[in-house]
C-alpha cells in the first residue's frame, strides 16, 4: 500500500529536528511551518542543507587552516587534556582522577553535549515481512505457536527455515570441527544460506537484518562463524559445541565465554573541566609539554598539557597530528566506523502502537530496520546505511556518503511511510499522530570489530590496531577504535590502558 506525501502528514507542522553526529545541522522539511533548528555552528559551510560539513570534515579536506587564523595561547595549563567525551574519554578522565586525585583535567568535545547514547534496540518480539521484501506487508509475531507457517514465503522457504531452525544437517559431514570452522570462517551468513544449505532465496531475505540493530550491517557482511556463536539457525547439525571458535569475533567470543559486561564508565565529577563545541584541531608534544588546540567556533585555542589522550575516532587523528611516521598515520586511517542513523519519533497518539501488542519490531528489507516502542510516547527507529555488501569496511564508507547527501525530507518520508504501515491497521493516522521527529546521523557510530571473512589476519595479525595504538611521547590513543569493537565496554578497556601507558 502506498501513501501521498499528504496522507502521510508531510506538509503538517511539526517540530523536526536533524543531527550529524550529535551537532545539529538545518535541514529542509516539508512544511515550511516547522519549529526553526538549532542553528549550524559557525564553521559549518553549506549549513543549510542536509549535507553536514563539520570541522573534522574541513580538516580533512584541506580547508580548515586556510580560513582559521593562527592559533591563540589561552595561558591554561593542565595534567591530562582528553579528546573526546564518549565512554572512552570520560572513562579516560574517571581513572586518572582514580589515580591522581588531585591532578587537572579537561575534556574537549566536538559535541554541544555529552549525551550518552541509547542502546540500540535488539531482540524482537515480531517482524514485519515487508513489501521491499516480500511485495507486501505481514507482521509476524516470532516464537508463537506456528510462527513460521504465517510467513508469507514460499512453500519450499517455509519447509528451509523450520528445518534450519528444528533440525538442520551436518552440513560439512566427515570433516573435523577446526575444519568445519575454518569453512565458517570464509562465509558469511547469506553466503552460507545460500551455499551450503542452498536455501531458497526468501530464506536469506527473511533472515537478512537479524544482526543489523547491533552490529551496523545485515547477514550480507556479518560472518557465517559468528551467527554460529550467536545462535542463529542452522548450525546445530555441525555439532560445534559451546566454546567460542578462534575465528569468532572479539564480542561474540567473549559472549560464549559468558563474559559479564564491563561496569558502567563512572559519571563525570566536577573536578573534571568539560569543554563541549570544542573540536580540536591539532594536537603537538614539545619539550616541556604538549600543546593542543581547538576550535571554540570563532578561533583557535591552545593549552598546554601534561599528557593527552586522545579518544576521538582514531581515523581523525592523523589530521590532528600529521607528524606521525608514516605506517602509524596509515594504520589510523584505516580505523573506519559504521554509520548508523536513527530517529525518534514522539506520537500524539501513542495508544495505537500499544493495540499493536508488541514492542519491538524487526523489518526484513524497508529502509529502517528496526522500530522499538518506548513508553510513553516515543517510537525509535534505527536503519543501517552501510552497504551490506561490499563487507564493513568498504559499506560503511559509502554508507556514510549516502547518509549525508540524503535530505531531510526523504527520511520524514520514510518514517511516516513505515509507521503508516505499522500502525495503520490498528487505526494510527500518521498526518495528526506525530507531534515531533528528530534524526540523528551517526556518521561513526560503531568501530567494527575484526571478522571473518573480511579480515585475512583476524585472529593471528599482526592487527592495524596495534600499530595505530601506543603511547607517543606525552600522547596516547584510546576510544573503541583502539580495540577495536562495536560495544560501550571496549571503549572503558582503551581507555584503562591508554592512562596506564601514560602513567606507568
Ligand atoms: C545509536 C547508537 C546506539 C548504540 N547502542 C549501543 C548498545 O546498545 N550497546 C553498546 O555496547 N554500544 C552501543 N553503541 C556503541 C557505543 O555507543 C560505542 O561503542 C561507544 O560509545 C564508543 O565510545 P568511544 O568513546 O570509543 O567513541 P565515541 O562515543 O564515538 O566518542 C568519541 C567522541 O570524540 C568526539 N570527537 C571526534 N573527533 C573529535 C575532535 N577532533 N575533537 C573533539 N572531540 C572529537 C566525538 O564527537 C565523540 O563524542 C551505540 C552507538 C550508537 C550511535
């Protein structure tokens, strides 16, 4: 079914709001009544349209020492300067406080505001077969009674999936669990699907966004070896155990080892100074100090510091400190993130979604993903602009180009559309049920974890991470990057021994 921009509520007033990693970006909106954005920060260059240039972003490309004037000494001087106020700065900061209760701290931050970030939604209690996928929409509640039968795919589909699901083959018969790993190992998990079980297509469409909530891509780039360590279907008949696999990524490793999650990073105390809209721009070690300096929106400003840590995205550090020696600089730069993008959306009539009888919502091929209900009022939804196919790392680049050239207008459009076809049949009126929209583009949100299959070196190495980290002179590298994995934890590990490199 499909909806006019006008029965979607397009051109209803409402208050829309647009960011690129955390900063607020103008935007173009369908109506032209909507509430006025936060305005773009001064450096931004074409801050009107959906393409949000930032600081790091004119670093990158040049431009930013052109127009900014030369840098300006504040006369502050501190023990620690951190870089980046993620999990892993302030838990950078936390822990040399821990250990140096009397020592001075400041925390920059490119952000307006040290937010910590929602957890993104996972396990679903239904999906929505949807007509990207299937030429209709069907909501299946999975794990009743029977679910599988309700799927609308085909005969031969249905049969696949309950047997991947009940009692799946040994499909590798003969060969030892090593070996029947290591054929793990060289797939992913549509490519298992497809090639090892020779599972009809709808089998793979069906299964295609299992992991994209946590980890940024679809089963087109998440390894066979690691849908094996997370329980996905299939794989009982290989009688593979409960160890985790060498191959099995960092995460999903440490998840059969039944590791608890790391505890929580400690709220900032007031013996740390924060400085939010602060992205900073270069970052030098000198004999009796180092110097770093930051944009404060109209200047460049310097402090001295003691020791830095930088736990920004490791691939800005390279323009921070293009001095580094070469095969460093190199190893930085390939700490690629994967996009994410999410929304929140707050609904006048939030009734419907809870006739809707579920809370969270998987969707197998529609433009966002996943859409989770958040009592009162709030809906979230998550979608994943990575190109699944092209594996992490080469997705997630031109997933971020797409996410910023995409205007405002058409993800509202898709937001309306999905929850029009959600909530539609449990009489939700998208044009007057909305009252705000906000998106957020996380240009770099997760750091991908090394993988099989598109990690060669994983888990032997040697790994890119080890050369890009480690201490240099009074600086050193911390932030998720650093490890690398997609989880908060990773980023408090990074930064435990970033302070421990700097004061041992
Ligand atoms: C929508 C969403 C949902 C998530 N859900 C989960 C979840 O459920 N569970 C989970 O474990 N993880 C989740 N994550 C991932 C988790 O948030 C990250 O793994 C973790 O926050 C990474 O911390 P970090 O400190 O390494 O990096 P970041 O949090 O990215 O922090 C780096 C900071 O450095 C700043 N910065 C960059 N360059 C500069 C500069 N030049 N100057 C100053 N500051 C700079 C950035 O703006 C940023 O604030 C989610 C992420 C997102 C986006």
């Amino acid at each position: 079914m499909s909806f006019s921009p006008r029965a979607l509520g397009m051109d209803v007033p409402i208050t829309r709001r647009d960011f690129f990693d955390g900063i607020a970006v103008s935007c173009v909106a369908g109506s032209a009544a909507h509430k006025p954005l936060t305005p773009a920060r001064p450096f931004t260059v074409r801050g009107d349209t959906s393409e949000a240039l930032s600081v790091a972003h004119a670093l990158r490309d040049g431009r930013f020492w052109e127009r900014a004037g030369p840098p300006v000494p504040t006369g502050e001087s501190y023990d620690l300067v951190v870089v980046g106020g993620g999990r892993g700065g302030r838990g950078a900061a936390a822990e040399w406080l821990r250990r140096r209760p009397g020592a001075s701290v400041l925390l920059l931050d490119n952000h307006d505001r040290l937010d910590e970030r929602e957890p993104a939604p996972t396990g679903f209690d239904a999906v929505m077969c949807d007509a990207e996928s299937f030429g209709s929409d069907t909501l299946v509640a999975t794990g009743s009674p029977g679910w599988i039968e309700r799927l609308p795919i085909a005969d031969r589909a249905r049969r696949e999936l309950r047997l991947l699901h009940d009692d799946p083959p040994d499909w590798f018969p003969g060969v030892p669990a090593e070996g029947k790993q290591e054929r793990l190992a060289g797939l992913t998990y549509s490519g298992f699907l497809r090639e090892v079980c020779g599972a009809h297509p709808d089998v793979e469409r069906f299964c295609r966004t299992m992991p994209s909530a946590e980890w940024g891509y679809d089963t087109r780039a998440f390894g066979a070896i690691d849908a094996w360590g997370t329980g996905y279907p299939g794989f009982a008949g290989l009688q593979l155990g409960e160890e985790p696999s060498r191959f099995n990524s960092p995460t999903v490793r440490s998840r059969r080892h039944g590791a608890a999650p790391a505890a929580a990073v400690p709220a900032l105390d007031g013996r740390v100074r924060v400085r939010a809209s602060s992205p900073v721009v270069s970052v030098r070690d000198g004999a009796g100090s180092a110097t770093v300096g930051y944009f404060d929106g109209h200047q460049v400003l310097t402090v001295a510091a003691g020791a830095v840590i930088l736990a920004c995205w490791s691939a800005v550090v390279p323009y921070l400190m293009p001095d580094l020696p070469p095969e460093r600089l190199r190893a930085l730069r390939q700490a690629t993130r994967v996009p994410l993008l999410e929304a929140t959306v707050r609904l006048r009539d939030a009734d419907a979604w809870r006739r809707l009888g579920v809370r969270r919502v998987r969707w197998t091929g529609a433009y966002w993903c996943a859409s989770a209900f958040t009592p009162p009022d709030t809906v979230r939804l998550l979608a994943t602009p990575c190109r699944s196919e092209l594996g992490p790392g080469a997705g997630s680049a031109a997933g971020r180009r797409e996410l910023l050239m995409t205007p405002y207008s058409t993800l509202e459009h898709t937001v309306r559309d999905q929850l029009a076809r959600l909530l539609g049949p449990v009489g939700f009126d998208p044009g007057g049920g909305i009252a705000e929209i906000t998106v957020h583009r996380w240009g770099h949100a997760l750091a991908p974890e090394y993988c099989r299959p598109w990690h060669a070196f994983y888990p032997d190495g040697p790994f890119p991470s080890d050369a890009a980290r480690g201490r240099f002179g009074r600086i050193a590298i911390a932030g998720s990057d650093a490890v690398p994995a997609a989880r908060g934890e990773a980023a408090v590990v990074a930064a435990l021994q970033a302070v421990e490199e700097l004061t041992r």
